[in-house]
C-alpha cells in the first residue's frame, strides 16, 4: 500500500530553504512581468497613495496650499467642520442625491433590461446600444448639452412643456434653488441607467430557461413569474448592483461641476464640490473673494472619505452574507 506520504507533492515536504529558493526562482523567471508593472505602480503611488496619505497630514494643518509655512493645528479643522452649515448642508445634498437617485436608477434599468432582454424584440441590439451610449459620452460634453436643453431660454424641454400647456412661461430648472438638484438627478439617471442596465442583463441571461418554462406550465403570468421567480434568483445581482450604483451615485463631480458648478446660491454643492471649492478657493460664479484652505478641505475630504470607507466595508459585508445566504436557493432552482 502506497504510504499517505508517498502520495503527497514533494514540493509541500520541502524544507524552507528549498521553498525560499524556489520563490526566488519565480520571481526570476517572471521578472519581466513585474518589470512592466513598475510604471503603472509609480503611477499608482504619485496620484492615488501619495495625496491620500498627504491629505491627512494636511487635514491637521492651517495651510493656504501655496505658502512655504503652514501651522500644526491638531483637530482644530475637524472641530470647525462640525460647526461648519455649509458642510452639512453639502454632505445632506450629497446624501440625497444618492438616497433618490440610486433606487430609480435601479428600477428604470431594470424595466430596460427586461425589455431588452426579451428574444422576440426586434432590433434589441440597437435599443441596448441607445441606452448605454449616455453611459460612454464624455460627462462634462454630455452636462453642456443638457444645460441647453433645460435652459430657461428657448430650450427643448420648457418648448415642449408650453406646447401641451404643463406650464405659461419657462421654467428655469438648472437656475433655481429649488429645481435645480432634482433636474441634475434626474440627468444622473438619464446618463448611467444603460450600466445597471448591463448588469441586470447579466443576471437575467444567467437564470436558466427551464425555470420559467417550468413557471408557465405552473399557469403563472408575467408579474407571477417575475415576483416568483426572476427577482428571487437575482437577489444576489440586486444586492451588487444596488451597491455599486449607490456608490457612483456618492461620487458626481464631474457632473454637477459642469452642470451646475454648485449654484445657484449653493443650492447643488455635493461633498466634492464643497471640498473642491475650499480647496482651490473657487468662489460661485466667480465672484467674491476666493480664500484657499487646503487643510480645511482635506479635513473634510478626510471625513468623507472615511465614510465611502464604512460604506465599502460594510458593502463587503452584505455581499457575503447574501452569496452565503443564497446558495441553497441557487442550488435548488
């Protein structure tokens, strides 16, 4: 009888010494995939660690970001931060851009995937192209134009709406403090619904068809069939998928600084533009005195981006509880 040693690798009876020199050997032979990394990880280390590590540093400082001096302040710019209107009024905006757009969002790329994801609709094809085209134009091209289209003066949505009679004179969306983050809401929705979309394709084509055949020799309709059995087994997509939308949905600079630069009357500063606009000393509208506080704003990029951390990490705590959670479902259906 073969012994229980004879049969394991020898490569796991190896003494360290051979282990280590076989490592060694590795590196070796793969040295020039790692050589070719060394680029992108100078790169990685210059944009992305370097001014997350100095923008803590900096959080602790009284710095104008352009001066040779700066003063050590120890949580001084945390404590203003905490009395500071604007910066909970920015952080709430942010926060209610994400609450509401994210299970829109969710939904109308839903109603699309369903649609689209039906093997009797013509051109199909072209339908995903159309939606998932906003996805891939350049944010700041794509905020332009829609600055014309909802402008006050003679844009297509205040012609359209006087035409049918909604309203009697234009309505300034993108110029009024109490129109103006829900019309860049619904624009966010407009442009990033075709990615989600994508998604809950993937999810749909992974249920097996047998099911709903299954579902229909049951006697069950459209919505039994979709309450019954698409939405269970694509619990763990939804779970996913609401995560990475919300997380985007947190994150709109680019958006709402082309858009609408935090105007007007900061009615649509989010987080990022409210870091941004203290940082570079970026008045609204350019007008009034421009005072840079780099500390300040990294004491507030800290704070916020301390809780994009709590949201990742709790995202990586759902996520597997919900693959745990599913795998008897999963292996049932």
């Amino acid at each position: 009888m073969t012994s229980v040693l004879g049969a394991m690798p020898t490569e796991t009876l190896a003494p360290p010494s051979k282990r280590k020199g076989s490592f060694k050997r590795s590196l070796w032979k793969n040295r020039w995939a790692y050589l070719l990394m060394v680029p992108g990880l100078i790169l990685i280390a210059m944009f992305s660690i370097y001014p997350l590590v100095m923008s803590w540093v900096y959080s602790f400082y009284d710095w104008d970001g352009f001066s040779a001096t700066k003063y050590f302040i120890a949580f001084t710019n945390y404590l203003e931060l905490a009395r500071d209107g604007f910066f909970w009024r920015a952080f709430g905006r942010s926060v209610l851009f994400a609450v509401v757009s994210t299970p829109v969002e969710l939904i109308v790329s839903l109603a699309l995937a369903l649609v689209l994801n039906d093997v009797a609709l013509r051109g199909r094809s072209v339908y995903r192209t159309l939606f998932f085209i906003p996805v891939v134009t350049t944010t700041a091209i794509m905020s332009i134009v829609m600055s014309f289209v909802f402008s006050a003066f003679r844009g297509p949505v205040n012609e359209i709406l006087m035409m049918v009679g909604i309203t009697s004179k234009p309505i300034d969306f993108l110029g009024n403090p109490s129109t103006v983050l829900w019309t860049a809401i619904g624009i966010a929705v407009w442009k990033w619904c075709g990615q989600p979309m994508i998604y809950w394709m993937a999810g749909l084509q992974s249920v097996p068809s047998e099911i709903y055949e299954a579902a229909r020799v049951d006697g069950a309709g459209l919505w039994r069939t979709f309450v019954n059995v698409t939405l269970p087994l694509l619990k763990p997509f939804t779970a996913m998928i609401t995560l990475i939308v919300l997380a985007g949905n947190l994150q709109v600079f680019a958006l709402m600084q082309a858009l609408t630069g935090g105007g007007p009357y900061y009615a649509s500063e989010v987080m990022e533009l409210y870091i941004y606009r203290l940082a570079f000393g970026v008045p609204e509208n350019n007008i009034g005195p421009a005072a840079q506080r780099l500390g300040y704003a990294s004491a507030a990029g800290v704070f916020f981006g301390v809780m994009l951390m709590i949201f990742g990490i709790s995202q990586l705590i759902v996520l597997r509880r919900i693959r745990r959670d599913s795998g008897p479902v999963r292996a049932a259906a």
